[in-house]
C-alpha cells in the first residue's frame, strides 16, 4: 500500500505523508517511499518546489513505536531518507498542518521554509524515549534557533506551539487551519514562477557550504540512536508508553 501522495502541478511536487490513521508516522515503508520520492522530484523537470505535509490532522506522529519488530528491511532507511533531503537541489518547503512530533518536528531544520498551521504543535521527545535527537537537529536547529532555544527543545521534550515555533525561527509563517495548505501552496507558487536554474543555483550557495556538516551531524547523531536503543532508559520509556503510564527514569 502506498502511504506517499506525489502530484505535481504548475511547477509545484506536493508529497503527502498518507497514514492519517497512524498520525503519519515514519516505518521503513514511510523511509523507502519519502526517500524514492525526493530522490524522483530531484531530477524531474516538471518540478520547481516541493512541498511535503500530512493527511489528517498531523503532520506527523514520528517514528511508529509499534512497527518496532514486525516492519519491512528498508532499502533506504532513515539515513538514506535524510541524505536525500540534504541533497536535494530544489527548494524544499514543509507546510506542517497538524502534529509534529520527533523527525515531524526535526524535519523542520532541513527545509528551505516551514510554514505551520495555527493549530499545529510540535515536540521532540528523544529524552523521554531515552534517545537522542536525528535529522542533522542537532546541527540544524541551533543554527536556526540559537543556542538555547534548541537546547531546550532538543533536551526537554516539551510541547511548542505553533506560534512559539515562529518566534523561535523553527517556521517562517503561521496560517489559519482553515485553508492552510492552499496558503503553503501559495507560497510555494511564488517561487515555481521564477526560473529553475536560478532557485537551484541559489540554494546551492545558501545550503552547499553546510552539506557535509549536516551529514556528519546524521552520522553522529545515527550512531548515539543505536547506543541508546535498546538501553534501560529507552526499554523503560517503551514499556511505559505500551502500558499508558509515565516512565520512571529515578534510578537512570
């Protein structure tokens, strides 16, 4: 079953992440489909911007807790997801219309522009999981947010609103929920009326500089989420969350 919508229009890829019933969470279909997505809009002439939201009222739930042990082997995991969106030469907009939790927020860092629905709520909750941060977000946000700011998101798991998502600089704009991802897609139709060559030749000179440092943060950060997994913390966070109750990190 597909679970990535690709329609493109008028220079426009609108991707949608299409588990409304799972909250859009990421398995390995989800990694392998994105991945095979951006990889197509990057050398597809019909294509001048990508947009990437939700179906439903998510954007994104994050990793599926309950794929761990019965999911597919991915051709491109998570890694080659994220390598894909660094590389992609094309201006890349999320438009989060909902929910954004874990790689639905980190994914925030890797866009050219983020726009969010006034509704929308984000958190990173790699400490309460007893893991740590992916997407190059540990690169991405303090160069974005400053140093603090992404600390304590990065660190403390707690909710940020949409409003306070722009304050920060983690979403260029907030629109009504009501007709959001036609205002995304408004922006979008900004840049899809100037010449490819030139939107390409431009984020090449803002993002090519910083390429290898977001990868190297992938990396980095892909090999701490394996030391974790699978750690007391993250056992206890697992368990906690199966049986609905708050996890007891006291003695870790």
């Amino acid at each position: 079953m597909t679970v990535v919508d690709r329609q493109t229009t008028d220079g426009i890829t609108t991707v949608t992440l299409d588990r409304p019933d799972a909250l859009n969470s990421f398995n390995n279909t989800v990694f392998d489909e994105l991945c095979d997505t951006f990889l197509a809009a990057a050398t597809d002439e019909q294509c001048k911007v990508l947009v990437l939201t939700g179906a439903g009222r998510a954007f994104s739930a994050g990793a599926d807790l309950k794929a761990k042990g019965n999911d597919i082997t991915p051709r491109h995991g998570l890694a080659g997801l994220l390598e894909s969106i660094i590389d992609f030469p094309k201006p890349f907009i999320v438009a989060a219309n909902g929910l954004g939790v874990g790689i639905g927020c980190t994914i925030l860092g890797l866009a050219d522009v983020a726009f969010a629905a006034e509704s929308a709520r984000f958190r990173c909750p790699f400490s309460s999981l007893g893991i740590t941060a992916e997407a190059s977000s540990t690169y991405t946000f303090p160069r974005l947010l400053g140093h603090q700011r992404a600390s304590w998101i990065l660190l403390s798991a707690e909710w940020v609103s949409s409003a306070d998502a722009k304050d920060a600089g983690l979403v260029n704009e907030v629109f009504p929920d009501e007709g959001f991802l036609e205002a995304a897609i408004d922006k979008a139709r900004v840049l899809a009326a100037l010449p490819k060559d030139s939107l390409i030749q431009t984020k090449d000179l803002i993002v090519g500089p910083q390429r290898e440092a977001m990868k190297a943060a992938v990396r980095s950060e892909n090999a701490a989420l394996d030391r974790l997994s699978g750690g007391p913390a993250n056992q206890e966070a697992i368990a906690a969350f199966k049986e609905k109750r708050t996890a007891d990190f006291s003695s870790l």
